[in-house]
C-alpha cells in the first residue's frame, strides 16, 4: 500500500514537473515575441506598372529608430515602389538605402522616428538553443514560430557563383514571406535575419547571424552617407503621396511630393534647415512630386542662387532659401 502511495506521489511530482517545464517554455516563447514582435515589419514590393503584376512580399525589422530597417535583398531586388507595414496596421513607403546581394542584405528607411527597436545581438550561438522567427509567412501577418539552433556555418549557394556563407541553421518553420524576417533569442534579441529555405525540406531553415548582418549596416550605411553628401542637396528621398487631409487644410491641389529620408550633416539641405521627414513641394518655381522632378529643377536652376524650397512639416507649410553645393 505504502509503494502504491509512493509511486502515485511520484507521478504526481513528475507531472507537475512537466506542467511547469512546459508553462516556462510558453512564457519564454511569448516574452520574446512580444519584446522583438513590435519592431517587425512587412515588406510589399511592386514591379512594372502597378497593376497587381510582379507583387512581392517578405519580412524585415526595425534597427533605427529613424525608421531604419534591415531586410533581405532578394525581397527588393528589382522593386520599383515598397512599402512597410508596422504592427499597429500603419502603411509607410519605404526606400532602399542599399544592399549587399552576395551577403543578400538590405536596408531601408521610412520617414518615420520614434519608432520601435529591435536589439541586434551578435554573441556566439550554440548549437540546440531555443529561437524564434517572425514575420509575415504566406502574407500572414505577425506569425511567430519557435525551434532550435540546428547547426552553425551552414553554406548555401546564392546564385551559380556565389555561395551564401557563415549560416544558422534552424528547424524553425521558415516559410515564403519570412524572408528577411528576424531570428531571436529568448532575450527578444535579434540573432540572425531569415534568408532561405530548402524546398520540399521538412525542418530546414536558415538564418544570416547578426555578426554578417551588423557588417553589412556598416557598409552600406557608409556608402549611402557618401553618396548623398556628394550630391548637390545632400540629400535622398522618395516620391509618397500627399495625406488629403493635409491637401484639403492647406487647399493643396498637388497629390504628391518627395519624402526626405537622409539629410547629409553640413549639406546644402541641413543648412537649409531641413530634416528627415519634410516632403519637399518645390524647388523654384518647379513642382516636384517625384523623385525625377526634383532632379529635373535641380539641374534648371543651376548656376542660380539661392534656391528657394517649399516643404511640408508635420503638417504644415513652409518656404526657406537654399544656397546649393558648388
């Protein structure tokens, strides 16, 4: 009787031991996700002429508080407009800082600050640690998947000359549209950016780790920063549509303008005063609500000075005068 007792107690003991091991594993999993889950984004792309032809659609994350965002490059390669979507169901057009193809890295920012951040922790990893991804699988917004660290410096070939290097592999479930999607830690932290699945391979993932991904923010942020301090505004920028609200306060008839992403520190743009997040009206007498019209009056009004700029900030007009880069 008193084994009886004995062995039921201990079975007892057992699943309790199981409950709890599995309710610390549930809270691990949901600490991560709602500590990274904010900074997650999705990244849609169009191609051609915008009639639903050459729609595509991946993952990224917030690194910037400036609304800059790490994504793969292959989910913008070739895109002629993109667009992100935060958690709380806000739409944002983005443009493509640059990107490393052969590490399939890209950057891109949206004219929004204040927004959440994720941690990019580069520490060692170890085979069998737990890790999460994030993203937008199929177009489903916001799922989140669990599984291990299945192995390190996996290799896989990028194109027919090019192999993708230093790799994690995980049996997290990957799917179409996690691309560029974050990899975390229990901690939320980010350690490794989505990139590739095998096809027709149950259980086979892989991820960028952070120490790549840290490498290729740092070079492509360099050479984006000298590019636009070599231009005549120092500046870049995206065409975006007018909110119409703004249109019908101000009796706007122009529907669009150019959004401005980067402003070179002692460019002709910041001694204007101008800040990430203007959208320039015009330049002149020029209307620009594109990219190209912006150029186009640039090279009108050279070898006049000063130039004048009509803008938009936080919803209001204003004009400054702009002396340009010689």
């Amino acid at each position: 009787m008193g084994r009886r007792k004995g062995r039921k107690a201990k079975a007892m003991s057992t699943v309790a031991q199981e409950r709890e091991a599995m309710d610390a594993y549930s809270h691990a999993i949901s600490s991560a996700a709602e500590r990274a889950g904010p900074a997650v984004v999705k990244v849609e792309t169009g191609r051609g002429d915008g009639r639903g032809r050459g729609q595509g659609i991946g993952s990224g994350v917030i690194y910037g508080s400036d609304g800059a965002i790490v994504t793969n490059a292959h989910v913008v390669a070739g895109a002629s407009r993109v667009k992100v979507t935060l958690p709380d169901g806000r739409s944002l057009p983005a443009g493509v800082i640059g990107s490393r193809p052969e590490r399939d890295l890209a950057l891109l920012r949206v004219g929004q600050g204040s927004l959440p951040v994720a941690e990019i922790n580069a520490a060692p990893l170890r085979v069998g640690q737990l890790v999460l991804a994030i993203g937008n699988p199929y177009g489903l917004d916001f799922t989140v998947t669990a599984g291990v660290v299945s192995a390190l410096n996996r290799s896989l070939p990028l194109d027919r000359n090019t192999n993708l290097g230093e790799l994690i592999q995980t049996d997290t479930p990957i799917n179409p549209g996690n691309s560029g999607g974050p990899l975390v830690d229990v901690q939320g932290r980010v350690v490794g950016i989505t990139t590739a699945i095998l096809p027709f391979a149950q259980g086979l993932g892989f991820a960028i780790p952070a120490s790549a991904v840290l490498d290729a923010i740092g070079q492509i942020t360099a050479a984006h920063r000298q590019s636009i301090a070599r231009g005549t505004l120092g500046i870049s920028g995206l065409d975006v549509p007018i909110d119409e609200d703004v249109q019908r306060a101000l009796s706007l008839e122009q529907k669009r303008g150019v959004l401005l992403l980067d402003v070179a520190p002692g460019g002709a743009a910041a001694r204007a005063s101008l800040q990430s997040g203007d959208v320039i009206l015009a330049l002149g007498e020029r209307t620009t609500d594109s990219v190209e019209s912006l150029r186009q009056a640039v090279q009108e009004l050279q070898g006049r000075s000063p130039w004048h700029v009509a803008f938009l900030r936080e919803g209001r007009r204003r004009r400054v005068p702009l002396v340009p880069a010689a």
